[in-house]
C-alpha cells in the first residue's frame, strides 16, 4: 500500500483503544447510573478500570500488529474488568483480534470483518438474541448497518459513522423492552423503562472508532 492508500490500520486501531479510555472515564458516571437502575451499578466502573489497564499494558508492551494490539486489549478485559461485560468484551477483543491477523492494513472490507467476528463472539459467548435488552442491541443494528454500508461502496469512516447511528438507535430502543438475559433479567417487567448499560457502552464502543478512524 502507498502513502494514498485510504486505507487505515495500527495507528488507527490505537487510536481506538487510546479513545475508549477516554470515553469510559468520561462516561464513568453514566453508565454507572443506568447500571444502579437494572444492575449492580458497576457497569461504569468496570469499563473505566478496563480501559485504563488496556492503555497501561499497551505502554507496556507496545504492540507488534493490530492483532497483538487487539489481543493485549482482550487479554486486559477478561482480566480486569470482571462482571458479564469483561468476558463479552474480552471475547469481542479477541475474535476482533483474530480476525486481523496477518493484515497490516484495514480494507473497508476488514473493518466490518473485524466487527463482525466481534459480535459473533459476544452472541457466542453470552448466547443472547436481539431484544433481549443487552449490548448485542446495539451490536447487531450497528453490524447490520456496516454491511450495508459496505455493499454500497462506501469507505471506512461512513461505515463506522453509520455503525454508530444505528448502535444508538438499538441503544435507546433497549428502554421500552424487558430484559431477557444477565442481572437485569431478575427484575422481570421492573426492567422496562431502563437503557441497558451494556447497550450504551457498546454504542460509545462504536462511536469512538468512527471518531478513530476519522482522524
Ligand atoms: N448474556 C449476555 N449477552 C450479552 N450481553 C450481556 C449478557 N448479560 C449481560 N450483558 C450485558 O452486560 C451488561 C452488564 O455489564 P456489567 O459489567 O454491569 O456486568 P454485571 O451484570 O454487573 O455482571 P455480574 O452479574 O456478573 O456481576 C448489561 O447491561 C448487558 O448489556
Ligand atoms: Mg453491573
């Protein structure tokens, strides 16, 4: 690839990680507080101390390649964040991880690939479906978008513009519905009313690698 190449990769990737540390301190609070709602009001807490420990082994031990970047940060979370969030997530970093071996760049193509075998992992692992009020309500809506995205030619930072847009609106579409799986579930109907945390860190997952992948 020449230096005109549209297409983006480490830097990016790092720049990802780098952001999400940023956006889960900032948004620490907020989730925190929707957590209080339906959960354990952990949520916020879980992915600030996540992120930070991601930032601190990636300055570590700085990554060869986007798959040992992704990998470190999946290795991170199961380790530090704990909850239902540090598997999902963790297995999120980890099959993203997988699929970007051997790519030191990433095609349109390998950044929708690269959320796709995330996902896939988070409904592998916490055998949830769409609308059982979790993260994948945002996931899935946002994967669906990249693909179409994707099929009409479009590049990276429009892929993961739209990917945001539509994990936002499965975000807020998480209120009206009862949660069908983790700790919310045990409240039954008592759910309803309450935006899933997971959801909205899922939506501020995507929207910081647009924001990434802008720069
Ligand atoms: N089976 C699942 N599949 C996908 N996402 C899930 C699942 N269970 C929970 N989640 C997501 O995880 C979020 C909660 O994450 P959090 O870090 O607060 O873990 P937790 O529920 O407190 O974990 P634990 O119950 O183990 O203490 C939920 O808002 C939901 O989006
Ligand atoms: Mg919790």
């Amino acid at each position: 690839m020449g230096p005109l190449s549209m297409a983006g990769g480490k830097r990016e990737v790092l720049h990802w990680l780098d952001l999400l540390q940023q956006v889960y301190a900032a948004n620490r609070a907020w989730l925190t507080e929707l957590d209080s709602a339906i959960g354990d009001a952990d949520h916020g807490i879980n992915m600030d101390r996540g992120f930070i420990a991601v930032q601190a082994e990636l300055a570590a031990h700085p990554p060869a390649d986007i798959r040992s970047a992704l990998q470190a940060a999946a290795a991170t979370l199961i380790r530090h964040v704990g909850g239902a969030a540090g598997p999902l997530y963790g297995t999120f970093f980890l099959r993203a991880a997988a699929a970007c071996a051997g790519k030191p760049e990433l095609e349109a193509g390998d950044v929708v690939a690269l959320f796709q075998a995330g996902t896939q992992g988070v409904c592998e692992r916490g055998k949830a479906a769409a609308g059982d009020k979790t993260m994948l309500d945002a996931l899935l809506p946002a994967l669906e978008a990249m693909r179409q995205a994707l099929a009409e030619g479009t590049g990276s930072v429009e892929i993961l513009d739209r990917a945001a847009a539509a994990a936002e609106a499965g975000m807020r579409a998480t209120i009206p519905i009862q949660a069908r799986k983790g700790r919310a579930s045990y409240l039954g109907p008592r759910s309803i009313g309450h935006q899933d945390p997971g959801a909205t860190s899922a939506f501020l997952m995507l929207r910081a690698a647009a924001e990434a992948w802008r720069a």
